[in-house]
C-alpha cells in the first residue's frame, strides 16, 4: 500500500494543544510510512492548512479527530470518501493502530441526503438562511426584553396605575417608564436586525450603515410616511448592504488608503449611497403604498364585509409592523372616531395569534425551532398575549416562507369570523383579557374567532415548516455544497410572523 | 512582547499527590507571576478543562491548559515531581511531567502560532525525552528554542 494519501482534520475544546499535537502526530506518522497526508488544524489561531477540494478528491482516507465536532455543512466536504472519525483525546493512542488497520477503520461517509458534495457550488439559500439566522439571534434579546417589561407596564395600567409621560414639574409614571423603555426595545429591534444580517455577509464594516438605515426605513417620522418598512424592509436592507460591503471590501486602495477602507471608506459610502436611496426612493414608495392600500381598502362595499374581514386580518398578520400591516391598522384604528368599531376587533383578535401561535408550535414539535427559538417560547407566548405582536418577528425572519403564509392565512381566518361574529373592540387594552375588562365584546365572539385563529395558526405553522425544512434538506442534498440542513436547518426554523399592531395599541 | 517561557517559570519539586493539588501548585506559580487575575479560577478552568479528556496524553506527561479571560498573557509553565501522580491518562500511567499552557481568551496571532510548534512537538520522543530528565537550564533552551 505504498504511496497512500491520508487527509485529515484536527481540532479540540481549547483549540490549542492537542489540535496540533494530533495534527503533528498523524503527519510524523504518515510521513514514515511513506504516505502523503494533509492535514486541517481548526484551532484557537483559525483554520490553518485548510485541505482543498483537491486534496480531499484525491484522499484515500480521511481521519477526522474532533474535540469539539464538526458542523455537518463543514463535514460535507468528505461526502463518498472513506472517513475514520474518533475523538481527539484519543487520537494520540490510537494514531499507531489506525494507520495498521485504515481500510478495516474507515466507513464510507454519506454526508446526509445522500448524493455526492461538490465544492464551490454553494447554495446561495443556505447562506441566506444563515445570514437570517444571524439576524434572529441578535435581535430575540431586544425583543424579549422590551416586552416583558412592557407586559409589566401595561399590567400596571390595567390594575389603576398612572401612565402619564412626564411634563415640566411632574415625573413620569412607573408604568410609562416600563412602557417606553420596553418600547425602545422593540423599535431598536427591527434594525439590529438588518444590521446584524449585513454583519454576518459583509462583517463589521457592514454593521453601521445597516443598522443605521434600516433604522431610518423604520422611521416614519423622518421619512414622512405613517409606518416604516418593519422586518421585511431589514431583511431587504440587511441583505443589500451585507452583500454591497462584502464587494466592497475587495477594493484596493494601495498601502497608505487600505486601512482605512473598513472603518471610514466603507461605512461612509454605503451609509451615502444606501441612506439617499432609502430616503427618496423607499420612503415614497412606501407611502406611495400605503396610500393605494389604504384608498382600496375604503372602497370595499359594506356587503362585502367578511371577504374584507379575511383581508384585514391576512394583512395584519403579513409584516407584523411593516407598510401592509400598517396600513390595515390605520384603517381599523381610523374608523373608531367614526364609531365603527369591528374592524378594530378585528385587530385584537389577529394581533396576539402569531406569537403564541409561534410559542406552542415550538412547544408541540420543537425540532422545528433552533434552541434560542424554543427558549423565548414562554416570553413569546405571554407577552403576545398581552401586549404585542412583535415577539413574532425573529420567528419570521428565521423561516419567512412558511411563517408569513401560516400567519397571514390564519388571520384572513380569524378576520372573517370576527367579522361574521361582529366582534367590536373600543380600544387598545390588554390583549387576550381585553372582553374580561371591558374593551372588546361580545366575549364569546372574540374567543371564538381567537379560538380557531390560533389552532388554525399553529397547524399551518407545523405543516408549513414541516414542508419547508424537509424541503431545505432535499435543496441543501441536491445542490450538493452544504449539508447545513438536516440537523441545523430544521433547528434553523423558527415560527411565526404577526402583525405589528399591537406594539402600536401598547404604545398610544 | 513577553517572552512566554523564562526560568522563573519553572517549578522542578512539585509537592502535590493528587491532580487538584499539582493544578493549584500551578495556578499559584502563575499568579505570582502575575499572568492570571485569580488562581482559584485558574483551577477551575483547568478541572473543566480534564474533566472534557485528560490531558494526560502518555509517557507520564500532561499539559494541563486554560483558555479564559481569568488569563492575563499567554505563558507557559514548567513542572516536575519526584513521585507520580493519578492523572486518568490514556495510557493510565501517573504522570510527573507538566507542561502548562495559560492563554488569554483574547488572544490571537503570534503566540497561539507558537504555541501550537509547541504542541507539535509533544508528539516527538526526543522532545519528551528533554522534557522529563533535562536539566532545568536544559528545558530553558529546548523551550525557549521554539517559543522564545
């Protein structure tokens, strides 16, 4: 068995001994026996002698010593090879009786999915679905956070407590402190995603202009629309910016002008570019939007009044706070002064569905939710039911596709019951206890329409999700570059999209 | 830069019977000298660290080691002991040679580059040979050869 090639990849917990005393110790080994060998260190200083594609097509075998495993996307790479795989601790003992028995050690890998992995054909969706992720994670903490403390707020108002903003002379109440500083939450929410999305295409340079734009897309104030673009608008943004950067960090500049590409050039430019293209172009737009949205939606005729339920409430449900879930807030909202009231009930009932939606499905199939998903399951699930649609969102953005369908279709649900049923709600209140204090009735009506809008919700959550990650596995098997999907993408999912009203009704 | 490894850093009678006893010898060698912000925590991180696999790795050799942000500048420590010590190692032999690796969790570039030669040399008889019966002026140059 002369001229053997051996690959292998090394790393360990702390990623600086043994990675490299295995690594050592497989090449001293390989190279007196005569044998070629690579091998990959994946330790504390980085990926150092990264094996190319190459090497591995070449390898007759491969050891892979692991301390701290290998990501199944990383693992693909020896798809069809001949794999022998123990921990790192004991490679050190047993490098000797490996390299005597390799054929009868080694398995035939069959990287998930089954078919071959080519490298340098990514799928471009996996690294999507990361960059969301990215988004997702960053982004959970604000939101949970800020709602729980809204959640506090607002029960403090319901059971008699002050919420008076501060005015010269007098401070404000505790319950409006925790209303607004749990609101800040929410609203610094939406860019810390389409921040933390470019950051993980395009790195740090990335991070401030998107952060900074996505926060002016959501600012209706500065851009003069009635709502911002919500978490659609960040993916958008999020996405552009990260994937402009990352071209743009290719430049070069020659010696004295490169340093100062990622910490001035780069954020100046993008924030230049992408900040007058947001303000001219996008906020127009979506006003421009909003405005068509809104003008349709008054002429639907009276008779008509459940099929417009059922599009109020997809609508509400579609971009939880962004121009279409805006614009059907403002027309329920709007009618109350002229004492219309159903289609502000139709508000409160679609507005709690899609976070508590999210929070049970994670509950009854917990695959289908990474770990930071299943975890804000309960703060999820409370403050939805109380005061917000936004703890949805990061749900959404994990897995848009089947969330955003799952949602907006149990809302047209909902929306069309609680309009069948006349369900009226005079003002924002406390979510799913709005009928008990007096702000929404009939009670029977709203808990009906709510009933089924929720179990309606989570089954097309399960059944959607269910679709689209086994779908992601087949895609990720198929187009060959990464296995991200079997275990990571389905814990890539999360639930739910919702509609942005309620942050609104907690807010006023 | 500091260099990682000097004469000081040297313990050649370890007193310790057990492994938490020769760990604590190690960690209050490394707050004397200042490289760590606590022993106690430098203790706890290298338990943590066997309890994930010895780092016994055989011929009566350990290198116990620490990544944390108790970790003040990357160092390396020097022990021996007259008598062996139960080290769960994976030739199940006690071990009476250590060679301690002390990292901050910040750190990057140059010495993690070395360290790792470091490592790679554990792996190579002659290396060990010095390791366990060189003399400490001996053990200085051999380390110092590669790290310094």
């Amino acid at each position: 068995m002369a001229n053997l090639k051996i690959v292998g990849v090394t790393n360990c917990p702390a990623g600086i001994a043994h990675t490299y005393m295995v690594a050592e110790a497989i090449e001293t080994k390989a190279k007196s026996l005569g044998y070629e060998a690579h091998v990959e260190t994946q330790g504390a200083n980085g990926v150092e002698n990264k094996l190319t594609s190459d090497q591995i097509a070449t390898a007759d075998y491969v050891i892979l010593a692991l301390g701290k495993g290998m990501t199944t996307e990383d693992k693909a790479r020896f798809d069809g090879k001949q794999v022998i795989e123990l921990p790192v601790s004991e490679a050190l003992k047993k490098v000797n009786t490996i390299f005597d028995n390799l054929a009868s050690e080694a398995h035939l890998f069959k990287a998930t999915g089954g078919s071959p992995v080519k490298l340098g054909d990514q799928k471009d969706t996996d690294g999507v679905m990361s960059h969301l992720m990215a988004g997702v994670s960053a982004a959970l903490p604000f939101v949970i956070g800020g709602g729980l403390l809204m959640a506090l707020g607002s029960l403090l108002v319901q059971f008699g407590a002050a919420n008076t903003a501060p005015t010269p002379g007098h401070i404000a109440s505790l319950a409006w402190v925790l209303n607004t500083v749990g609101g800040l939450g929410f609203t610094m929410m939406i860019p810390i995603m389409g921040g933390y999305i470019a950051y993980s295409i395009g790195d740090k340079p990335a991070l401030a202009p998107a952060f900074l734009v996505t926060l002016l897309a959501n600012s209706p104030d500065v851009l003069g629309t009635k709502g911002g673009a919500g978490f659609l608008g960040a993916i958008v943004i999020g996405l552009a910016i990260g994937y402009f950067v990352k071209a743009f960090r290719k430049v070069k500049l020659g010696k004295t002008f490169q340093s100062t590409l990622g910490f001035l050039i780069i954020p100046f430019v993008t924030l230049l570019i992408f900040g007058l293209l947001t303000y001219y172009l996008v906020g127009p737009a979506m006003a421009g939007l909003m405005a068509g949205l809104l003008n349709f939606l008054h002429t639907i005729p009276a008779s008509y009044a459940i099929a417009g339920g059922f599009l109020i409430g997809a609508m509400l449900s579609f971009d939880m706070g962004g121009p279409i879930n805006k614009t059907a807030w403002f027309f329920g909202f709007s009618l109350l002064s002229s004492h219309v009231y159903t289609w502000y009930g139709i508000v409160g009932v679609v507005t709690v569905l899609p976070p508590m939606a999210a929070a049970i499905a994670t509950w009854i199939k917990p695959k289908l939710f990474t770990k930071p998903e299943r975890e804000s399951s309960i703060s999820a699930f409370l403050v939805g039911m109380t005061v917000a649609t936004e703890p949805a969102i990061p749900y959404a953005l994990a897995a848009p596709i089947p969330m955003i369908a799952a949602n907006t279709l149990a809302g047209g649900i909902a929306g069309a019951i609680s309009m069948a049923l006349g369900v009226e709600r005079l003002a924002p209140g406390l979510g799913v206890f709005d009928p008990i204090i007096g702000l929404v009735h009939p009670a029977w009506g709203y808990y009906l329409a709510f009933g089924i809008g929720l179990i309606m919700n989570v089954a097309f959550i399960l059944i959607f999700k269910t679709a689209w990650v086994n779908r992601q596995a087949k895609k990720h098997a198929n187009s060959s570059a990464k296995l991200t999907t079997p275990t990571p993408s389905v814990a890539d999912d999360k639930g739910n999209i919702g509609s942005a009203p309620s942050f609104h009704d907690a807010t006023k | 830069m500091n260099n990682m490894f000097e004469p000081t850093h040297i313990i050649m009678d370890i007193k310790g019977t057990t492994q938490a006893d020769v760990l604590a010898e190690l960690a209050t060698k490394a707050y004397e000298l200042g490289v760590v912000n606590d022993a106690n925590q430098l203790v706890a991180d290298y338990l943590e660290r066997e309890a994930e696999s010895t780092t016994g790795f055989g011929n009566g050799v350990a290198i116990p080691h620490s990544k944390s942000s108790n970790n003040k500048q990357a160092t390396i420590l020097f022990a021996r002991a007259d008598h062996g010590v139960e080290w769960q190692a994976l030739d199940d032999a006690p071990v009476d040679t250590w060679l301690s690796l002390i990292v901050p969790d910040t750190e990057a570039g140059l010495h993690l580059q070395l360290l790792a030669k470091l490592s790679r040399q554990l792996v190579h008889p002659e290396f060990i040979e010095t390791l366990k019966h060189g003399t400490e002026a001996e053990i200085t140059t051999l380390l110092n050869d590669i790290v310094g």
